[in-house]
C-alpha cells in the first residue's frame, strides 16, 4: 500500500494540516481522525497543504466534503495550498474550485484567513 502521512500544526488561530503521499479509501481515516480532533477543539479554520499529496481519489475527496459545512457554520472554513497541477486537476474535474478556495502558497492562504476574522 502506498505511503500516506497526515500532521497538524497551528499557525496563530488557524490550523494547518499537512497532507503527504497518497490519500485513498485506505489512509482517508486518518484524515478524518484529524478534522474530528480539530472539531473536538473547536477548532474551525483550517488550511490543508497539499504540497506533497501525489495522489488523491473520490474517498479522499469526501472528507473534505464531510467536514467543510460543519466548519463554515462555525465562522470557519477550508482552504487549500500548495497543489500539483496533477492534484489540482482533480479538484477542478469534480467542481471543487467553485465551493472551495486555493491558494499557491500556504502563507496566502493564512493571510486571507487574518483577513476575513477583521471584518
């Protein structure tokens, strides 16, 4: 089975969660015991990096989908960073540039985040 890694970290009021090889039916669990972590910890605004995911299939697709309304009913959100073309073809394919927002670089994304909780 192909290598996956998933790691958290907080940058200031915003989360971020490192994703790392190959994230399918089978290491899509773990992702999720992270995104339940962070809602254990109220813990809404999230910025997912991608910048080392080879791989991503419909079941990894879907958590992101199964956490995002939770999120943003709580003031949060989800935000993506640092994608592979290839990665991010996915995400186009299947619409995703249309609920979610992405960014080249991470940094990009946290300043939008400090922006948004001015207002």
């Amino acid at each position: 089975m192909a290598d996956f890694n998933v790691s958290l970290r907080g940058v200031g009021p915003v989360s971020v969660i490192d994703v790392k090889g190959y994230l399918d039916a089978h290491t899509a669990p773990e992702l999720e015991n992270v995104f339940n972590k962070l809602l254990d910890e109220k813990q809404y605004r999230v910025v997912v990096n991608f910048n080392d995911l080879k791989y991503i299939s419909s079941a990894g697709l879907g958590v992101f989908m199964a956490y995002v309304e939770t999120m943003r009913e709580n003031k949060g959100d989800i935000k993506f960073s640092n994608m592979t073309e290839s990665v991010y073809n996915i995400f186009d394919l299947l619409g995703f540039p249309i609920l979610y927002e992405f960014y080249k670089e991470e940094n990009e994304a946290l300043l939008k985040f400090n922006e948004q909780g001015k207002s």
